[in-house]
C-alpha cells in the first residue's frame, strides 16, 4: 500500500474564520488531479457516517458500509521460496483483468451534485448545520448520478488531453491478459530464432542478436530461449574430476553444446570422444607446476579453430574445485565471461574469506593463521576454546578437526600436518594416497598454512546459489546432518529444509550477502553455512556447483538443473533458473562412513540396496580390494552415497537413516 502523503484541504468558509487547516490523505504528495473533489466526498462521508467511515480496521468494522477485510491466513509451508519474489516473475501470477472493473469518473458529477445540493457551501461543502438526514440524501443523490453517468451513452469523441485527464486509459488498446501476453511472447522467441543465422558460430554474435527482455524473461518460454543459446556453442572444460561427473558432460552434449575437455592424458573421461559426448579432447601434463600447465592450456585455446573441428572458444567453465582458480584466470586472459580471479582466490583462502566478511560488516568467528609450530600457542590464546583448526585452503573437510584445549591443538597440528603431506590429487581431487604412487603429492602443491577459528555450534546447511546479472536469481535451502566429529566428516543431508521459515531466509541472506562480499556477480555458488545460537554464520564459500548428490536434489525438488545454470554463466548469458512454487518431492542422502577398519570384500550389500523402489541410487565410492579406515582409526571413509525419495522430508530422512544403519559393509 501507498504511504499517505498529508495534503491541505481548505474549507474556503473555515479559512476565512481563522478555523484550523484540516488535513486529509491522499496516496502522492501534489495530491492528484482529483485530490480537492475526492476531499469533498470523503467530508461528506465522514460527517454522515461517523469518524470511523473509511477504517476498515477492526477498531472501525462496526462504522463502516462495507465489510471488513478477513485476515490473511498464516504462512503455512516449511520451505523458503528459492526464487526472489517478484509480482510479474511468472506470467500467470499477474492479476486478471476483468473489464468490468473499469473505473469511470467525471468531475461533472460533483458540480452537478453541489449544484442541486441547496444546503451545500462554496465547491459543494456541506454546511455544518445541515441535518444528518439530508446528508445521507445528497450521498444517495451523489451514488445515483455517478450510475447514470455510466450507463450513458458517449456524447461525442473527447480529445487525447481530456480522456486522460478525466477517463483514462480512455480509448487506449487493452491491456493484454496473461494468456495473450505470453502467446505473443512466444509468437516472438519464435520469430527470432527463425532469423539466427543457420548453422553454428560464435555465441556471443548469437547473444547479441537476441533482445534483452527476452534472454531474461522468466518461465519456460524464457529457459527454452537460454538453452537455444547453447546449442553450437564451444564450451572449454577445464579437468573433468572424478566419473561420477560424468553426467555434467552428458547434459552438456544434450543441449547442443560442442566440449573441448582439456585433461591429462590418463583421464578417464578420454572415452568420451570416442563415445561422441566431447568434440575434442585436448591432454595437458597436469604434474607439471601451476604456471606451467595454464601456459598450455591457454595456447591450446588460443589455437581452437585452426582444424576447424570445434571453432574458437565461446566459454570456460569447471566443476572441479582444485581447476577453479585456472579456469578464472583463462577467462580473464581471454576475455571471456567468467568470475573475477582475485574473487576465486579469496573464496578458496578461509582466511581471506574472514577478511572480506568482516569487512563488509558480516558476522565472522574469531580466527588465526598457524604458518608454523611457534603461532600455536599465541592463536590458541587468541581465539579460545572449543576450536576448529582446518587448511586455509582445501576442500571435502579434509585436515579440518576440532580442538578443546591447547595440548589437544599441539598435538592436532602435527597430526593435520602428517595428514596433509599424506594427502595425493587424484582426477582433480584431494583424496589420501594409497601407496600405489598415483597422482600427485599435495605437499608440492597445497598450501599447508592451517586456520584456527572459534568452533561454530547449530545446525549445519547448504546454500545453493545462482547469480547473474550482481543479484541472485536463484538460492535453494538443504540440510545437513551433524558431521563425525572430530574430523568434520560429513553424514547426511536434506532437500527442501525443514528449519523454520524465518531462519532459512536470514541463512539465504547471509549467504548471499558473502558470495557479493567476495566480489562475485555471476555463476553457481556451493554455500556452507550454520544456523548457530548467535545466528547466522558462515562457513565456507565454494564458487562451482556441488558436488555428490547437490545437482540431482535441486533438479528433482526445485525442478532447477544447476548444470545448465552454469553453463548460461559461462557463456554470458542470463541465468533465469525456472522453479517450483512448492518442491516437486524430497530427498535424503547419506555419505556412510565406513564403522570399522578393513578390506572392502564384496559390494552385493550396496546392489541390494539400490534395488529399492524408494533407493534412487546406492553407488559404492570404494573398489573390492580397497582398504577403509573407521572413524575409531582416523579420518572415516565413505564407502558409498545413499539417496532415497519420499513425499515429505520427514520421511525421506527416516528412511535414509534406517537403510543406512542396516547397511552391512563386507570387510576383511
């Protein structure tokens, strides 16, 4: 509603007596072109009917002519709505119009009322000794001419100044229905696709063919638009990480997009040539350093075209958290849409992640660096106990543990230290070596300066975000269940959220507000946040898309595939995600930690499993033959992902839970 505005009235008779100004509302502060008439009927209804004429409050219900308004009834849904609200976001939320709702006015209708009004004053006020009586008349009076002046029929044509001044929008075409809207948008989306040049070339060139409002419209019509964009479009990938990424590709290839994987030569996902998913497969020798590898890469890029295989490169992205910071730095250096480096690097330093928060005025936990033995004591002091000492830079709560005194510090500090150096990166993860002398040592690679920061209790959450354009279009709430600690390792999770409403926005909010303080304006976001008995808190931000189960649970809830989102920010186009007013279904998953030490024998428990109609997958992350550690022995190993659907969130946890305790791993 318009906040009212005070507007003079002067009653011409009272202003010559001296009498004080009365003030009446009115909904702009110049008071509109009928402010004075309308000031005269509302007098006139105040004085016939009483003070509380125009309350519609509950105060004023027994005053008035017409009913009280019901109150609104209370929110009811357990899930924060994970698009922004917008009153026109979706052609169907737009009000209809009924054309009997027009309204018609003329100001001949006051004159001619105060002319044939004898008791009324100068501009057809009522005089204050007039009986009640004959003031409900002239509003009677007032009603009728008002319908009479309705039902006749136009004398003449009024010029342009006139409508609009008295009748407007006048003669003016209608305003089309939601229907009609959305036909005639499509009729267009339509046209502009059919005058595309034919055949593949440069996206951008194609982008920019397209009229804005169209690339950002919202709903169906508007997510086939951004995906007709990709189709021919060259996508450079950067590493393709574990196979269990496997499915990015293929959606990638679904939508028409033409892959350059650049990879190490030994890569699994080399047989996707082969298989028709990739257009071209570029190796690079991923144990060379750093500087080395983006060298190649960016030559290998610079050099796409020249075969007339694919064509120069329209986009870069990665799914892979170790290739991010790469991957940001190509696209700068060739002038490609993609995130800011300084803000990837940033992101992927916790401490520098702090530094940004608390600048911006966002809630942050105490925190020290440890670079050496000798800062132990000193950070220990600083930030107090219970603590939580993790890499600065890392991923998969690998080197993260919690500490309750300082004895217990010192000595987790060597322990993370023997960890870290352990540590091997395997198709594009850090995971722990297994002696077979694969991969390549992290020690060479990773920084092992360790963070020590105040230990965050509550709840723990993900937040899944897709930003274009600096705002966020998109920001969906999971669960997740309490980590084993001491190592943080995680153990369940839950889509939709079943938090109270009012702490998921202010963890959507707070997440958001870090992804911006971090310098971000576009692309998916992996938030980790907790809802601790301080409030809202973060814990880290990832700038790629979930990994495990992240992508399927906010494709089958929300109805939102943040493998195209990703792919719309890589190529510059905006992302519009389209989702669910209410979720679709629910999903629990479990990362089960395996509860005892051995030799993994056989995985016909994990088939078994899988083979449950409410099981969507049991896909086993150990090989037979491997060897797991239990959580009595050190950091506990996952032996597989567990994901169940079900109609409420209760009830997908309920049963994820009990699976995932009936689940008996074959160890040696």
């Amino acid at each position: 509603p318009h906040r009212p505005w005070p507007i003079r009235n002067i009653a011409p008779e009272r202003a010559r007596r001296g009498a004080r100004i009365a003030m009446a509302p009115a909904k702009a502060p110049c008071g509109g072109c009928f402010s004075g008439p309308c000031s005269v009927l509302r007098r006139w209804k105040r004085q016939s009917l009483g003070p509380h004429a125009w309350d519609t409050s509950p105060r004023g219900t027994a005053f008035s002519k017409e009913p009280a308004r019901p109150a609104p009834s209370p929110h009811m849904a357990c899930w924060a709505s994970p698009v922004p609200y917008t009153p026109l976001a979706y052609g169907t939320w737009q009000r209809e119009v009924s054309e009997e709702s027009d309204v018609k006015f003329d100001l001949d209708v006051l004159e001619g009322a105060a002319a044939h009004n004898p008791e009324a004053g100068p501009q057809g006020v009522s005089n204050p000794k007039s009986t009640p009586a004959s003031r409900r008349r002239h509003l009677r009076e007032i009603d009728l001419a008002v319908r009479r002046l309705d039902r006749a029929p136009p004398q003449g044509t009024a010029d342009f100044r006139s409508e609009q001044l008295l009748a407007s929008p006048g003669t003016l075409p209608k305003v089309p229905t939601p229907v009609e809207r959305e036909t005639a948008q499509r009729e267009l989306i339509a046209r502009v696709l059919r005058e595309l040049p034919a055949g593949a070339g440069p996206s951008a060139e194609r982008i920019a063919k397209v009229p804005r409002r169209l690339l950002t419209l919202r709903g169906n019509d508007g997510q086939q638009l951004r995906r007709e964009m990709l189709r021919g479009a060259v996508v450079v990938f950067f590493t393709a990480g574990y196979e269990g990424k496997r499915f990015i590709f293929e959606r990638a290839h679904s939508l028409g997009v033409r892959i350059v994987l650049i990879e190490s030569h030994d890569t699994w996902a080399k047989t996707l040539l082969d298989e028709g998913i990739i257009a071209k497969f570029l190796p690079v020798d991923m144990s060379q350093s750093s500087e080395d590898v983006f060298r190649d890469a960016f030559a290998l890029i610079r050099q796409l075209g020249e075969d007339g295989v694919t064509g120069a490169a329209d986009g870069i992205t990665t799914f892979v958290e170790l290739s991010v910071p790469l991957a940001a730095r190509l696209t700068e250096a060739l002038g490609l849409p993609g995130m800011r480096p300084a803000s990837v690097d940033a992101a992927r330093d916790k401490h520098r992640t702090r530094a940004a928060l608390e600048a911006a005025g966002l809630p942050t936990p105490k925190n020290a660096l440890i670079r050496q033995a000798s800062d132990i004591v000193d950070a220990g002091r600083y930030v107090g106990f219970p603590a939580v000492l993790k890499p600065v830079s890392g991923a998969a709560s690998l080197g993260v543990k919690k500490v309750d005194s300082l004895q217990e510090l010192e000595a987790c500090y060597r322990e993370v230290m023997d960890e870290l150096s352990s540590l091997v990166i395997s198709s594009g993860a850090l995971v722990k070596g297994d002696g077979s002398g694969s991969g390549v040592h992290a020690a060479d690679v990773v920084d092992l300066t360790v963070l020590l920061e105040k230990y965050l209790d509550g709840r723990e959450v993900d937040i899944d975000i897709v930003m274009s354009g600096g705002e966020w279009r998109y920001a969906a709430v999971s669960d997740n269940g309490p980590t084993q600690e001491p190592y943080f390792n995680e153990t369940w999770g839950l889509c939709p959220s079943v938090l109270p409403i009012d702490e998921q926005r202010s963890l959507k909010e707070l997440a958001v507000s870090c992804v911006r303080a971090l310098g971000f304006s576009s692309g998916v976001f992996h938030v980790e946040c907790k809802y601790t008995s301080t409030g809202p808190q973060l814990i880290e931000v990832n700038a790629r898309m979930g990994g495990g189960p992240i992508r399927e649970c906010n494709r089958l809830v929300w109805g939102v595939d943040l493998v195209e989102e990703a792919i719309f920010c890589a190529l510059g186009v905006p992302a519009r995600p389209v989702a669910s007013k209410k979720p679709k279904t629910c999903i629990g998953y479990n990362f089960v930690n395996a509860k005892r030490s051995g030799k993994l024998r056989s995985t016909a428990t994990f088939e078994k499993i899988a083979a449950l109609p409410c099981v969507l997958t049991c896909d086993p992350l150990v090989a037979v033959g491997d060897r797991v550690t239990g959580v009595e022995d050190g950091m506990p190993t996952w032996v597989c992902q567990l994901v169940t659907q079900a109609d409420t969130p209760e009830k997908a946890l309920d049963l994820v839970l009990r699976l995932e305790s009936e689940l008996d791993v074959e160890l040696d």
